[in-house]
C-alpha cells in the first residue's frame, strides 16, 4: 500500500465513494460518514439492516478526541489509554454527532482508531474520518485478506486497498457510556483485545 494509494483512497471517501480497506485486524468497508447516499450504498454491498448502527474510524487519535469535545475527562483518559487499538468504544453522543452511523441511537457513537504500523502506516495520512464496516456479507465470516472478501462486495467497490494479510480477529467493542460516572463498562464484544487486557486499561 502506497502515499498515492491513500490518497485515492482519500478522494473517493471525500466524494461519498465506497471503498473497501486494511485495518489491524480485518478489511473494512468505508464511506464519507456524513453522506446519505455512500452510508446507504455501503449498507446495501453487505447487505447490512439499515437500522443497525456502524462505527465512525479516525485515523489519528488527537483528531478523533478533538472531534468529540462533550466527552469527559475520566472517559478521555481512558480512551488515550485505549487507543489507537483493535477496540471499538461506544461512547455518550449528546451532541448527535454521525447520526448516520449511530442507527436508532444517536445518543451513542461507536469509536475506532486502528493502530497504524507497518504495512498500514500510510494510512496515517489521512486526515477525515470514515463510516466503516467489517467488509463481509452481513453475518459472513470477516475477511483476513483481500482475497477473502466476497467477489460481489469486490465487485461494488469504487477502490481497494490491500495490506496483504491481517490479523484476522475484529475489534473488542466495549459500551464506555456510563464510564464517566462510575467507571462502569460492558464488554459487548470479545475481539482481538482480550478482556483481561482491557480490564486493566480501563
């Protein structure tokens, strides 16, 4: 993966293209997060329920916390503990920020930021956020290489990234909403941060 690619890659989030991607762990999909129409054409290539809420990913840390200034200090600690790594936090949205990636609950956010080392360290360059998804059919089994992703979502995309091989197990998702009054946290997902781990970040 290359500077030049990125920057396609970061050409077609900018016109609400689709596109499909590496992070550290499996292949996404990824769209501009504030636009209808590549939030419902990404929906549609998984064949994802419309009504099921995404994650927003950043690419860069300050500009992820920066982006969401209601947070509270005791959540914003643990998040610069927490990331960038393969966790998705489920964060309090009071402001309603991405409600296209928030589904019936616009009061919550998912939150990603990937560890951008070797292969994937050009992808530190892009500056804007994306709306991302597992790149797999709805349910289907995630996508370790670009080779395993299935041909018709390969086939809708307006450009690919390949990484070579990833990890291959997604992201801990961990529901942070109520961390700030009490420091309480629900593992909604097992990922590729143990529990155990995450227990002592947080």
């Amino acid at each position: 993966m290359t500077a030049d690619e990125v920057a396609t890659f970061g050409r077609c989030i900018a016109v609400g293209g689709v596109a499909l991607f590496p992070a550290d762990t499996v292949y996404g999909l990824a769209t501009e997060p504030d636009t209808r129409e590549g939030v419902d054409r990404l929906y549609r290539i998984k064949g994802r329920p419309p009504d099921r809420p995404a994650a927003v990913m950043f690419f860069d840390r300050e500009i992820a916390l920066a982006a969401l200034p209601e947070l509270g200090p005791r959540t914003h600690a643990a998040l610069e503990r927490l990331l960038p790594g393969a966790v998705t936090a489920v964060l309090p949205n009071p402001a309603r920020r991405f409600p296209l990636a928030c589904g019936p609950t616009p009061d919550r956010v998912g939150l990603r930021v990937p560890r951008l080392t070797g292969p994937l360290a050009p992808l530190a360059s892009m500056r804007w956020p994306v709306l991302q998804s597992s790149a797999n059919p709805s349910g289907g089994a995630d996508a370790r290489r670009l080779d395993d992703v299935d041909a018709r979502i390969r086939a809708a995309v307006d450009v690919e990234l390949d990484a070579g091989e990833l990890p291959g197990t997604p992201s801990t998702v961990v529901d942070l909403v109520r961390y700030e009054d009490d420091g309480g946290y629900e593992v909604l997902r097992e990922g590729a941060l143990p529990a155990a781990e995450l227990h002592e970040l947080l």
